[in-house]
C-alpha cells in the first residue's frame, strides 16, 4: 500500500478542495445546489480517488484511479472558469486559484505519466 500523504500531487488536491469550499462560500445561494456543489464534489473527488489509488495493491488498479482524480480535476478547471465568467468570485486570489490548479494539473498528470512508465504496468 502506498502513503498517498508523502504524494505532492495528493497535498495539492487537498490543499485545492480547501481552497474551494473557501471560495464557494460566498457565491449566490441560488448556486448551492447547483454549481457549488458540483465544484465542491469535483474539488473533494480529486484527493479521495488518489488516496483510493494508493490502497489499490494493483498498480494498474492505482493508475486508473489517478485518472478519475485527473478528470475530476480537468472537471472543477472548467467550473472555476465558469464560475469567473458569472461574476462570482470576490476577486480576491482567483488568478493563484487558477494556478494551484494548474499546478495540481501537471504534478498529478506527471505522476500518471511515470506510473505509467514502469515495468509492471506494462
């Protein structure tokens, strides 16, 4: 079993499902059964299907986990940028959002990239 904690990619989707319940708090609350909850199911599903990964003992097991995590991720992407298009951040931090997620994109897209790689999940 793998330590999904000693993961950059799992530390910054945890970090980033933080960032999201921050940032969805203030927005309309005609949005919370809408897109605020999808953002905060797609923020939270990130870090839950890497660590869902890390107790799969298969490594091809591990890697389709990463990527739902990924497509979870690719997900919660287009809901901030939507969500910047409707006006509903403060403003307040929303290009270092953008980047976190970013970030979060290449490491996590990195990771499935190198598991790949390695021999037993040929």
């Amino acid at each position: 079993m793998r330590d999904h904690t000693k993961l950059r990619a799992y530390q910054l989707a945890d970090e980033l499902a933080v960032q999201v319940y921050d940032a969805t708090s203030v927005f309309p609350k005609s949005e919370m059964y809408g897109l605020t909850s999808q953002m905060r199911r797609a923020a939270v599903s990130v870090p839950s299907n890497i660590l869902e990964g890390c107790a799969r003992e298969s490594q091809v097991e591990y890697v389709r986990f990463l990527e739902i995590a990924f497509g979870s991720l690719r997900e919660l992407h287009y809901q901030v940028s939507l969500s910047k298009r409707l006006d509903y951040f403060d403003g307040a931090g929303l290009e270092q959002f953008e980047a976190d997620i970013v970030e979060t994109e290449k490491v996590l897209g990195a990771l499935m990239r190198s598991m790949r790689k390695k021999p037993a999940f040929k």
